[in-house]
C-alpha cells in the first residue's frame, strides 16, 4: 500500500533526524547541562520552533496542500503555482515583520511570555539575548514549510523528510567547532540553530523549484482559493499543533518554577517527540494528500482504508514504545545522558518527566491522523473546538499540579488533555460517518492490546535479569541499553508475528512496487 511506504519513507528521515537530534542534545548535555544558561537557550529555541509548528508547518499542511493539491490535479500547473506564489508572499511578508518586531522589542515582549523572569533578570537577560539571534530561524524554517509542502503535494518527499537531518548536523558541526576554538557553546548553539533553518529551506527551496512549479515573489491576489486558505489557517494553526499549545502553556507556567525545571522537561520531551514525529509525523503527512485525491475523486471507501491502515500502523508501534520508556526510563536517560555536566542528580526528574509525557504517546499520534481526517475534508473548524477544550484542560490540569510536581506535572497535564483531544476527535468522526472500523481493523485492535501485554510481561519479569546480566559483562551503559531496546523490539515483532498482526504476505504487499512511492 503506497500509503505505509510513503510513511516509512518519510519516518525513516525522520528517524535518522531524531538520531542526529540525540546527537545535538547529548552535546547539549555535555557542553551546558542543566544551569540558568541552558534554561535559557532552551526557552529562545522553543520560540521560533513553537511558532513555526502552530502557524506554518502544522497551518500550511492542514491549509495550504489540500487547496493545492486538488488545484493542481483540477485546474493544472498555472493556476496552482499563482495560487502558491500569492500564500508565499504573504507569508513571508507577515513572518518578516513579526521577526523584526520580536529581535527589536524582545525586551518588552519577553516578560509578558515569561511572567516569572520579571523577578529574574539574569534568566531574562539571557533569554532576550539568545532569542536575537534564534528568532530569525522563524522565517526560514516557515518557508522550509511551506516548499516542503509543494514537494509533498507531488507526492515527491525526500528532500522534505530529509531536511531535519540536515538542519541537525549544521547545528552539531556549529557547536562542535565554535565551541572548539574557545566560543562561550550557548552562543555556538544558538548560531547554529540560526545556520539550520538557512541550510533547511536552501534544502528544499531548489528541489521545489524543479519540481514543475517554480516559484517567485510577486504583489499577492486576494483570489477566492487564497481567501479560502487563510479561513482555514488559523483553526488549523490550534487544531493540528495542540501539542504545541500545551507546550506553550508549559513553558509559560515553566518560568515560575525553581531553576533547571525547564531544562529537565526539554531534556525529558527529546524522548518523547521521537515517536511522534516518527510516527504521528509520517504518517499525517503521508495521509493528506492521499486522503483530500481519494475524496476528491469519490474513491470514499479507499479513504476509510487508508484512514483505517493508519491508525493500525500509529498504535503498532507507539504502544510498545510507551511500554518500553515507562520501564526503561531511568536506564535511558542515565545511558544518553549522565556525561559531562549533566550530572547523575539529573537523572530522576529527568526520567519521571519522561514517563510522564510517553503516557500520552498513543494519543499524541492519533490526534495526528483524526486531525488529517478533518483537514482532507477542508473542515478546520472542528479540530480548533477540541483543541482549545484540550488546551483549557491542560492549563487548569498544569494550576492543579505544577505545585507540588513541577515539571512532572506539566507531562501528565499535557498528556491528559491529548487524550481528550484524541477520543473527541475520533469520536466525532465516527458520528459524521467519516471513520469507520473494517474487519481488518477490528481483529487488528485486541491482538495488539494482546501484544502490548506480552510485552508488560516480558519486561516485568526478565528486564532486570538482562540488565543485571549485562551490567555484568559491558561497561558502556548506552550499549547495554540498546542491546536491551533492541531485544524488546525483536519480543514485541517476533510475539506479534506469532498471534497474526502481520505476515509475511502483508509485507510484500505494503512494500512492493517501492519505486511509485
């Protein structure tokens, strides 16, 4: 089924990004720690990346492909590439001046996010500081966006699912060798994370260009379609990025608690994205264009199909996942972590963060693919309604907690409501008619709940047996732990194969005919 192979397509880059994001954390670890610094390196890198997420990438891929997509297979390359030209244009026009206006007021701007730097100036200075040079990547990693989104709408998703990686060895060559010629390594990370959104949107800026549809910037046409766009931007903008907006509460609510508070939840949410943009990720962006050509051309039942086929493929692996770093938490964040001036002290409210947020992992992906559902349809409406009751949910949930759990409490706050995010979603679906379970999704659910279980079982009893063994026989924490993931994953797909979750045949079938992919 080209759908799963355009997934593992896109989540194999996705994968590899993630790896090299490890990578840029470890030496994030190793370099800073967790001090006052780090905490405020981390909150002017979340910045940009929270306002790309809810008004471009997450916007642009509810809004703008599926406009585009059916323009180009509808009406043909011309009318497409004006219709493009003028949402780039506004586009760019709009992120400049809020860039601009952000590195010349961040002074001003900054206490009002931040409500609990007001009595910390030295954590405030050093927040505005960071964030004039970081803010910038707010433009470029948008236009990385929206031409990432062009290629995706030709079904061409290389240089797109690619262009994380590339932006994550720009930071780590960034902040290897400024640091190495005695550079304070806060600034070198903070340059680098500039550098990435350059290189990212030259990334995919060229092969957009090539493409079939070149671009240019021009004088923008308030045509219907680009009307019809910006209706829809804004409830996407809340709709498919709730994530972020509970992120965004966090890291508001965040700046009142002790020092390093924040710095643990950014370590402990690494993690946990992983799976998400693995997963989640792969597959919404695989699934949109599929799903708004199938309804467009009528072909509903495909589009159940393809709807079904993925919430199989979301929840195969982000169970097991969720089980995996509720057991082995400590283990990892020891193993990937405790170096340099990331002390073992860390490791606790590090690790706990980290359960706490992965509980929330199944849902996470499946608002994802619900969202998708709903933006195919051209319905952004819906999302926003649910994802402001989420977002609400979060922020009384975070008042309740974040007192006496700090940081953890954050995680299971922004948990609790992608939960009720999740099941509203789907829910809804189900009463419009726009979701319904085939046979095949029907006996897939409780053989992978049974699966799930087997491999509770196999980690409660014989974990700490081969941690224990091979504390014994490796020196390298990080070796034996991946040895020990690696052996759950191989119970987990060998225990799965056995009870019929997939065959050999399923297999071939999802995977043949790679190259139309």
């Amino acid at each position: 089924m080209r759908l799963i192979r355009n997934a593992v397509s896109v989540g194999s880059f996705t994968a590899l990004s993630r790896i090299l994001g490890f990578v840029r954390e470890w030496l994030q670890a190793h370099y800073i720690g967790a001090s006052i610094t780090t905490d405020a390196l981390n909150f002017a890198i979340s910045f940009p990346s929270f306002f790309r997420r809810i008004f471009a990438e997450g916007a642009l891929n509810a809004s703008f492909v599926p406009i585009f997509s059916s323009t180009l297979a509808g009406e043909g390359v011309e009318e497409a590439r004006k219709f493009a030209e003028s949402v780039l244009s506004l586009l760019a026009g709009f992120l400049s001046i809020l860039v601009l206006l952000m590195i010349l007021q961040s002074e001003n701007i900054i206490p009002w996010i931040l409500p609990g730097f007001k009595n910390q100036p030295e954590r405030l200075l050093l927040t505005v500081k960071f964030i004039k040079i970081t803010f910038p990547f707010l433009l470029f990693i948008s236009l990385t966006a929206f031409f990432s989104g062009m290629l995706n709408s030709v079904e061409k998703f290389i240089a797109a699912a690619s262009s994380p990686a590339i932006g994550n060895l720009v930071i780590i060559a960034t902040l290897i060798s400024l640091s190495g010629f005695g550079n304070n390594p806060a600034n070198a990370l903070a340059i680098g994370v500039l550098g990435c959104g350059i290189v990212q949107f030259l990334w995919v800026f060229i092969p957009s260009q090539r493409s079939g549809v070149r671009l240019s910037l021009k004088i923008p046409r308030l045509t219907p379609k680009v009307k019809t766009f910006f209706r829809r931007l804004m409830p996407a903008a809340l709709g498919a990025s709730v994530v972020q907006i509970n992120l965004i509460v966090d890291m508001m609510l965040s700046s009142y608690l002790p020092e390093k508070c924040f710095s643990f939840l950014k370590y402990a949410d690494r993690f946990s994205q992983l799976p998400i943009s693995i997963i989640g990720t792969a597959v919404s962006t695989a699934l949109l264009p599929m799903l708004s050509r199938q309804l467009r051309n009528g072909e509903y039942q495909e589009a159940h199909k393809s709807q079904n086929r993925s919430i199989e493929f979301v929840l195969f692996f982000s169970l097991p996942i969720m089980i995996v770093f509720i057991f082995m938490a400590h283990e990892i964040i020891s193993a990937f972590y405790v170096h340099g001036k990331f002390k073992s002290i860390y490791v606790d409210p590090t690790a706990k963060t980290l359960v706490a947020f992965v509980v929330g992992l199944p849902a996470y992906v499946l608002v994802k693919v619900f969202s998708t559902s709903f933006f195919s349809r051209g319905d952004t409406r819906t999302p926003v309604v649910i994802a402001v009751m989420a977002v609400l949910l979060n922020f009384g949930l975070n008042l309740i907690l974040i007192q006496k759990y700090h940081q953890i409490g954050m995680a299971i706050a922004s948990a609790s409501s992608a939960f009720v995010n999740a099941v509203l979603l789907g829910i809804i679906l189900y009463v419009r008619g726009f979701f319904k379970l085939d046979d095949k999704l029907r006996r897939f659910l409780p053989r992978v709940i049974l699966a799930a279980i087997g491999l509770v079982a196999y980690l409660y009893i014989l974990n700490p047996v081969i941690l224990k063994f091979l504390a014994t026989h490796i020196n390298y924490k990080w070796i034996s732990t991946l040895l020990v993931l690696g052996l759950a994953g191989v119970f987990y797909l060998s225990f799965s194969y056995l009870i019929g979750i997939f065959t050999v045949g399923r297999l071939k079938e999802h995977f043949s005919a790679r190259g139309n992919s």
